[in-house]
C-alpha cells in the first residue's frame, strides 16, 4: 500500500504528528513485528504530544515574557536570600491552580523579572495562560485604549488570563486615573485568577506609593490577601552584571 498518500491526507486534516509518526514507521526495519494496534497507539502519541507542543508554544507566545527564563535555570548559588524550598513548592503552580498570588520584591538586579518569567514560563508549561506587563507599559497602553475604544477589551483579555505579571511596580507614585485603572484589573482578578507583581519597593511602602489611603486599602487587600511572598536580598553583585560576564 502506498503511504504517501496517506500523509498527504493526514497533513490536510491537520494530523501533523501522526503524518510525521507514520512517516518514522516506514523507515523502521522491524516495523512488521508491531501489531497495527499498536502502529496506531504509537502514532496517536505522537499526535498528542504534536499538539501539546503546539499549545505551548502559542501560550509562551502570547506571554510575551521578558526573559527566556525556566525554573530549572535559576541560580541558587548567588547569594540574594533566595530559599530553595519555597521556589520548589510555587514551581508546582499549585497556588495558581488556586487562583493565589506572588509577591517578588528586592532591590535592582537582583533577578526579579527572571524569578517571574520562570514561574510564568513553567505556568504555560503546566497548561495556564500567562501575559507579562511592565507596569509603565501596562498604564501607557491603558491610556491609549481609552482613547481609541480598545479599554473594555484591554481589561477583559487581562482578567481572561489565568496568571498576570505585573513587573517593575513601585516605580512612581500611582496617578488617580492609574490607581483607578490598577483596581479595575485587580477586582476582575481577585479569588478569580492569579497575579503576579514585582518590585523595588518594600511591601510595607506599597500603601504610602498608591498615593490614597482608599483606593490603598482596596488595593492591596485585593492583591496582598492569601499572597505567597519572595523577599530577596542582593550581596555580591548584580545578576544582571554576573549574566553580562558570563555571556561575553
């Protein structure tokens, strides 16, 4: 029987992985000895797993995370306070499963972002949608849809999204219109879907930054309630610094 035309068939159905499995097949010596169930288990698995890596690959996309960063690349060994036990129990994505929080703050360079796009990478691996924001960008593109319409359909696609990074808060005292925008996010969110936020800033001056005790309160009750929490220290130098040394 001629297979080629069976391929053919497949890859216009969309069965790329089983296209590629039975081309595999026709290449195997003993390939007589399998059974025709157990030709097709084969080429079913690699139909799953085709499509698998497709998903993934569309959700790491969509995340458009800032470093190609994974769990199992972080480095333990510079000292920043960072505890092995505590990154191993988040890195199961139970706490997202559970619609729970994280809260990464440190001083500069101390691998803030890296922690969030690793947790954010080994999220979409566990078949969670993630979308990575710098917080400066995230408030100029709110601005913008506000402008042309796109605002009730920026804040939908954000509450969607089953883990939000929000990377670099603290910056600047927070604006009304941006305080404002900043609880419209969270509220969607709250016991909904998970967030993730990093910052500069020492948690017991998030109230003060916000600017209005209020919207404070609502705020970070909405953010920093039943929050696993990452307190990093910096000795020895930048990470980024050791990293540029390290990739010349």
């Amino acid at each position: 029987m001629l297979m080629h035309p069976t391929i053919d068939k497949l890859e216009s159905l969309r069965f790329n992985g089983m296209a590629k499995g039975l081309r595999e097949q026709m290449q195997m010596e003993d390939i007589g000895e399998m059974t025709f169930e157990e030709r097709l288990g084969i080429l079913l698995e690699r139909e799953i797993a085709e499509r698998e890596t497709r998903r993934l690959n569309t959700r790491l996309r969509k995340a458009k995370l800032r470093h190609n960063a994974s769990i199992e690349d972080i480095d333990f060994r510079h000292p920043r306070g960072l505890d092995r036990s505590l990154i191993i129990r988040l890195a199961d994505c139970d706490w997202v499963k559970k619609k729970q929080n994280l809260i990464i703050t440190g001083p500069t360079g101390a691998g803030k972002s890296y922690l969030a796009c690793a947790f954010a990478q080994k999220a979409c691996r566990e078949g969670y949608t993630a979308v990575y924001l710098r917080i400066p960008r995230l408030f100029q593109e709110l601005t913008l849809a506000k402008g042309d319409g796109r605002y009730i359909k920026l804040l939908t696609n954000y509450a969607k999204t089953d883990l939000l990074i929000l990377d670099d808060y603290g910056l600047s005292t927070l604006t009304g219109e941006q305080r404002h925008d900043l609880l419209e996010i969270l509220e969607d969110r709250y016991e909904v879907k998970s967030t993730l936020v990093t910052s500069q800033l020492p948690l017991d001056h998030w109230h003060e930054q916000i600017g209005d005790a209020t919207l404070a309160d609502a705020i970070l009750d909405r953010l920093i309630h039943s929050a696993h929490k990452i307190f990093l220290k910096l000795k020895g130098g930048s990470m980024r610094k050791k990293h540029s040394v390290l990739t010349q």
